[in-house]
C-alpha cells in the first residue's frame, strides 16, 4: 500500500470517527445499552477501508441473550473482528482508559476496565460483568489473559467467570447465564492459506511494539479472519467455574483445530456468515486482562 492509500485511508477513519462520535455520546447518556450501533459502524468501516474479511460459524447467543463469550486472543485486530459482528462489550486492562485515541474507541464500546495492581479488582469488575449479563449483554473475555503467538492455545483463566455467578445473583429470575466460547482465526493472507511461519507476523504479543506492527498489517495485503462460536455452556448457581471455564477452552481448542484443518477453498466453509461488507463507507489493543 503506497503512502497516499494508507493517508486517504486513514482520512477516511477518522472522518468516520468524528460522524459517529459525537452522535454515539449523546446516544449513550440519552440511551445507555441500547446505543450500541455506532461500534459496529466504525469497525466495519475500518475492516472495508483496510481488506480484512470477517466470516463467522457455528451458533451465536440470540438477540438480548446474555452471556459471557471467552475467547481466544491472537492480535489487537481481534477487537475490530468481533466488534463488527454485533453489539458487546470488552473487559479490558485500567492503562487503556489513559491511551489517546484508543481511551476514545474503548469507551465507544462500553469497556469495562480492571486495575490489576489493585487488590479487589477481580470482584468489583465481576460485579460491574455481572450487572451487564444480568441486563442482557454480550460480554467478552479474552480468557488467556493475554495474547498469544498465533500458533498455540493458553490456558484460560477462570477468574473473571465468577461474573456469570454475580449476574444469577443480580436477576433472581434468572436461571442461568451462556457461556459462549468463541475461536478467532486468521485463516488466509492474500487469498493463501497463512503458514506457521506467517502466524506469527499477525500475532501481536509479548513486547512486540504497536506501531510496527500495524505497518506491517497495512503492507501484508487482504485478512481473512474467520469467527468460530462454539457450543454454549449453560452456567447455573451451582457450576463450577473452573470446570466451566475448561469445557469452554476445550471448545476454542477443537475450533482452532478444526479451522487448522480445514483445505485452502477461498469460500466460506459450510454454513459461514460474512459480515455485512457493503455499508459503503483496521488501531489499538483492547488489552486483555
């Protein structure tokens, strides 16, 4: 991508943002949770303007189903990816809130923010989780706690899960809370098959810095990303979350695999759904915790 692109390009997101900002905020203080349609607008902006196509399988939670998604997280793209889809939140680490332009795009999202050199902060962000699983929400979790290499699957942690529990505490009425696992894939590069060599060039982890690696995504060509949701987990009162959050790995692990197994078709695998690509009109980690 020569300069001019990546400047028109840039232009045009930003040109984006400040259409939908302002409008957003109001939205939020007139509506609150039922503003949730400018999130998807601009990260589906941003996907059309820089060629990362979102495919998406299996069966998602149902319109005003809560649940806890506990993903698997490969790169700062994965926000954009799973943000295009459809209206949620993000639980990300307290230094965001404090990040120019990147504090601005989380709080469009509603994200929920914890303090890890803060004792208690697992409970008050269960509580704060809680309160919106009980209200209806998606809220996702990247559940290694961290991102990884592109190559292997970490463990997930089961801390933050406990927040499934706060919300059957919330709602007396509610029975149980959905556990969704989710597996984020980056299946193809410029039409090709990603090798285990390339993973790697997509992964953002450990001390990699974030502005070389976001030219390096603008000068690789065209993404395909790939969205599994897996089997949900019913999550009762009595669960518990440590078994829970297994059987959630256990399914990113099958995904993962799964996709890793797949042939280099360029369509779409049975029963896929792109996102809306044609609204006409990629940034910065969210940060696990």
């Amino acid at each position: 991508m020569s300069r001019f692109g990546l400047a028109w390009r840039v232009a045009a997101l930003a040109f984006a943002f400040a259409v939908l900002g302002p409008p957003h905020w109001l939205a939020l203080r007139l509506l609150g949770r039922r503003a949730t349609l400018a999130p998807i607008l601009f990260h589906r902006v941003f996907l059309r303007l820089f060629s990362v196509r979102v495919t998406q399988s299996g069966t998602p939670p149902a319109p005003g189903e809560a649940a806890l998604v506990l993903a698997n997280h490969v790169s700062w793209l994965d926000i954009v990816a799973i943000g295009s889809l459809r209206p949620l939140s993000f639980v990300a680490k307290s230094e965001i809130a404090g990040w120019p332009v990147i504090s601005a795009l989380a709080a469009l999202q509603r994200t929920i923010y914890i303090d890890r050199q803060r004792r208690g902060a697992t409970a008050a962000v269960s509580t704060a989780m809680g309160h919106r699983l009980a209200e209806g929400e998606l809220v996702v979790l990247f559940a290694e706690g961290t991102t990884g290499d592109g190559t292997r699957l970490l463990p997930f942690r089961s801390s933050l899960v406990g927040a499934a529990r706060a919300a059957l505490q919330a709602e007396a009425g509610r029975g149980r809370v959905r556990l969704q696992p989710l597996a984020i894939t980056y299946p193809r590069r410029n039409g090709l098959p990603v090798t285990r060599a390339e993973r790697v060039e997509i992964a953002w982890y450990g001390d990699m810095e974030l502005a070389p690696h976001v030219a390096a995504f603008v000068q690789g060509g065209p993404i395909d990303v790939h969205v599994v949701w897996g089997a949900p987990i019913a999550f009762e009162a009595s669960t518990d979350r440590k078994a829970a959050t297994a059987a959630a790995e256990a399914e990113v692990r099958a995904a993962l695999r799964g996709v890793g197994a797949a042939t280099g078709d360029n369509a779409p695998a049975p029963g896929t759904r792109p996102a809306p690509p044609d609204l006409g009109l990629r940034g910065a980690e969210i940060a696990p915790v």
